[in-house]
C-alpha cells in the first residue's frame, strides 16, 4: 500500500487532484484525503518562490519526500514534494477523514469531534505524528503507507485558503461532499 516516487514526478496541480480520494497513513494512523493544494516555484505563494533557503530545501527534489515546516511557530504541515521538471513544487496535506488508528490520534489532539480530528493541516499534522523528523522522508516507505482509490471521486476545484499571495489561484482540491474539509467550498 504503498505509491511509487514516480507518482509525485509531475506538476503540482496534477498531483494534488490525484491525491483527493488516496489513502494515508503515518504508522498506522491516517484515513482518506479530501483536501489538498498546490504550489509551485513560480507562485508568490509557495515556500521555494523566492529560492533554494535552508527551509525549503526538500522541496527542491527529489521528488517524492515529505516537506514538513513550522507556521506561526505553533503548526506543523505536512506537504509532498512533486514536479521533477519543475523543482521546488509540492503538494500541502490540508484534511484527512481519519479511517485508521483513531484512538491514537485522539490521543494526540486530545476528545476532539472526528470531524475536526484531521481538518486543516496543522491538527492533521498533530494527529498523525508529523513533526520536524519527518522533513526529507521518503514517502514511498514506512513510517508513510499511501494507496490511491479504486475509483475517481468527486472534486470540487476552489481558491486556496489561508493565503494573502496568490489566494485568487484555484489550486485547492476538495473530496465532493466531504465533511471533513478544513473550510467548507
């Protein structure tokens, strides 16, 4: 249950529809992604924008590799690095519906409803476990375990959020009709 490195070898828009629907899991704990955004080098809004820096250094290849930051000092996120051809893109892991190992993800966010246990990248990060560790990890191996669905699910296109650069750009993937996304489309 595991996707290739070859998966994540093309654009970041690609990838992030691609992801709506795949399973997740980090040791065991994880669920269903229903939402996703892009960014690429090119975009005011992407880490790699302004260049290679210490930070973002993973998101400049290879491809394949958890890119795990720090926001507001508080949040991890979680994002997949993509787009061989174009270095310094990847994908940010904005919700989950938690499928698998709820309890230990309870543990970590503490007696949250479910539906807000994996909403919005940083509670998806503290409930699965991500933290600085995982920055470079490979994605295509333990503690990762990844699976796309066996059928095409339903995707909402809309603006992405929580961005003042580049927020008119529809590069967030939602699951249609999921109940679990960070912020409703």
């Amino acid at each position: 249950m595991t996707l290739a490195a070859g998966f994540f070898a093309r654009d970041a828009v690609s990838v992030a529809r691609g992801l709506i629907g795949a399973e997740l899991q980090v040791d065991g704990a994880g669920g269903r992604i229903v939402e996703t955004e892009a960014y690429d080098a090119g975009d005011p809004a992407s880490h790699s924008f302004g260049g290679m820096t210490p930070r973002n250094a993973v998101m400049f290849g290879p491809v394949g590799r958890a890119y795990v930051y720090r926001i507001y000092g508080l949040h991890w996120c979680l994002n997949f690095v993509c787009a061989a051809e174009q270095p310094g893109s990847a994908v940010l892991i904005r919700a989950i519906e938690p499928l698998y190992g709820r309890d230990v993800m309870q543990a970590r966010r503490g007696n949250v409803a479910d539906r807000l246990l994996c909403s919005g990248p940083g509670r998806l990060a503290k409930a699965l476990g991500i933290d600085a560790e995982l920055n470079g990890a490979p994605l295509d191996g333990p503690p990762f375990a990844m699976a796309l669905p066996a059928t095409a699910p339903g995707i909402v296109e809309a603006v992405r959020i929580g961005i003042s650069k580049g927020a008119t750009t529809p590069w967030r993937f939602c699951l249609a009709g999921s109940r679990y996304l960070s912020k409703p489309v």
